[in-house]
C-alpha cells in the first residue's frame, strides 16, 4: 500500500501522475478496480478534485469485479457494493427465488468464505438498473436502515423521460398511495406518503435526459411523479411509456455517512451508453454519458 498526502489543490488523475511512477495506462487500471482512496473512500472518476492534506492510498491488490454480469463497485470488511442489471430482482419472491440479486450476491460471499453473510440494505425495482448497498454485518446493517435518511446523504439517478421537460430545472413534491393492485399514484387530497424529488436537464433532443436527485425513497416514486406531469420514463410500461427495449432510469451515485466512523464514503457507477441513444430516434448511436 502506497500513501500521499496531498500538498496543493488538483485533480486525482494529473496530480498522481507528477507524484507516482505510474503510468496514465496504470493509472486508469488502479481507478476501474477501485485500488484507489482519498480520505477512505474508494474513487473510480480520475477528474475527482483535491484538497490540501488529504491522503491518497494505492493498493496494488486487483479484487473480483463481477459476480456473474453483476459489477462489482466496492468492497472492503463492512460493505459491498455492486450494479444490479435491468430486469433483474433484487430479492426472491413466490415466483422467482434463484435470479436474484440477493441470491449471486451471497454466492459469492459464500464462496470466498462459508461462513460469510450478507445483508441488503435497500432495493431497486426489478426494471432499474444501478447501485445496490449491501452490509456484511447484520448489525451494520440494521444501523443504516435504522437511520437511512440521516446517512444516506446523496442519492442520484439518471433517466430519459418521453419529451422536452418545460422546467429544465424543479422539485416534485407529492403525496402517494398504493392500491390493491400495487399500482403507486399521486394523491389529490394530500394523504399519503412525502415524496420529494428534484431534476435538472442534462440534454435534450426529442426526449430529455435528467439527473434526478430523491430526498425520499418511496416505492415507484420517480416512476410516478415524472409520469404525473406528462413525462414518463422511457420504457416504464406501468407508468405511461412502451418505448424502449427497457426502463432507462439508472441509480449512479449513492453518498452515505458510515454509521460508526461518521466518514462519507461515495459510490458511482457508469450510466449505460444506451441511455443517450433515447434521445432521439433518428440520431447516430453516442458512446455514452
């Protein structure tokens, strides 16, 4: 393991390379596997930005990043961190207990060590892709759950909605309820559950790509209330949209407060490339956002 304490404001990948011996090729290696830190927390971007006395770590050690066409994001003692597929559950039910997320998860832990757990955190829907919390200790987890709103500091997504948003920039805020048939909507009188959501514009053509950012984390909430305002998510067929091969509405960026040391630790994960081939029918594919 190799330490240095930064002395002057940068950013990750040029400061390294006037400080280290390793080549820009090694470099971008160590970035995908996650073989970097600052502060503690494991950086994948090479554009992240540097502050004075910061410490950076480089491990030598290539960990397994794929669990069956499962990424792996991060992983250390207490957390591992993984990008779940579209189409994919996260956990069983009455109809499908294997193809799970759950399931090739606690394959793996199991086999590196029998005697290993594992705990998830939070879900996604089965149509949204991205980043998945999972805890190695069942107390670790029970504290996240317990507390989720305080340590989740910053939970994002990326999704390409049907048309031009007229707001490039806003908040949602909605109450919601569920009926019998587990369909989610927005009530009218104001009963039922906050959900607060805010998007910004990143482009445009004959359909809108948004970052979107939740302050809560309701069941269906980002479905629903871009549904609500005429702007359904591409692919969401219970919400409004037939188009697309699949839902495109990506988890990319998860911030949470570690429970016991009180240190942020951030996660991101790649929006898939097909995401800016949604923005218009007729545009050449792009590689990617």
């Amino acid at each position: 393991m190799e330490t240095i304490v930064v002395e002057q404001e940068d950013t990750l990948l040029p400061y390294l390379l006037t400080h280290t011996n390793y080549s820009r090729k090694k470099l971008k290696s160590l970035l995908k596997y996650h073989a970097i830190t600052v502060s503690g927390v494991r950086l994948a971007r090479f554009d992240t930005p540097l502050k004075k006395k910061q410490v950076i770590s480089i491990s030598s050690e290539k960990k397994a990043t794929k669990i069956e066409n499962v990424d792996i994001l991060y992983e250390d003692e207490n957390y591992l961190v993984v990008n779940k597929p579209a189409g994919m559950l996260t956990v069983s039910t009455e109809k499908e207990k294997n193809r799970t997320l759950y399931h090739l998860v606690r394959g793996y832990v199991k086999e590196k060590n029998p005697h290993s757990k594992i705990f998830i955190v939070h879900r996604l829907d089965r149509e949204t892709s991205g980043i998945v919390l999972f805890a190695k200790e069942e107390s670790l987890k029970r504290k996240l759950q317990e507390h989720w709103e305080e340590v989740a500091l910053c939970r994002r997504y990326t999704a390409v909605v049907s048309g031009l948003m007229e707001k490039k920039e806003d908040c949602l805020v909605s109450y919601l309820k569920e009926n019998r048939e587990n369909h989610v909507f927005v009530s009218k009188d104001g009963t039922g559950k906050k959900a607060v959501t805010h998007y910004r514009v990143l482009r445009e053509m004959e359909n809108s790509l948004l970052e979107i950012e939740i302050e809560t984390g309701r069941k269906n909430q980002i479905r629903v209330q871009l549904a609500e305002i005429q702007h359904p998510i591409l692919g969401d067929k219970k919400y409004g949209n037939t188009k697309g091969k699949r839902l495109y509405l990506h988890a990319n960026y998860l911030s949470i407060r570690h429970p016991l040391t009180g240190k942020p630790m951030v996660f991101e994960c790649a929006v898939p490339r097909d995401f800016m081939r949604q923005l218009s029918t007729s545009q050449k594919p792009e590689q990617g956002v």
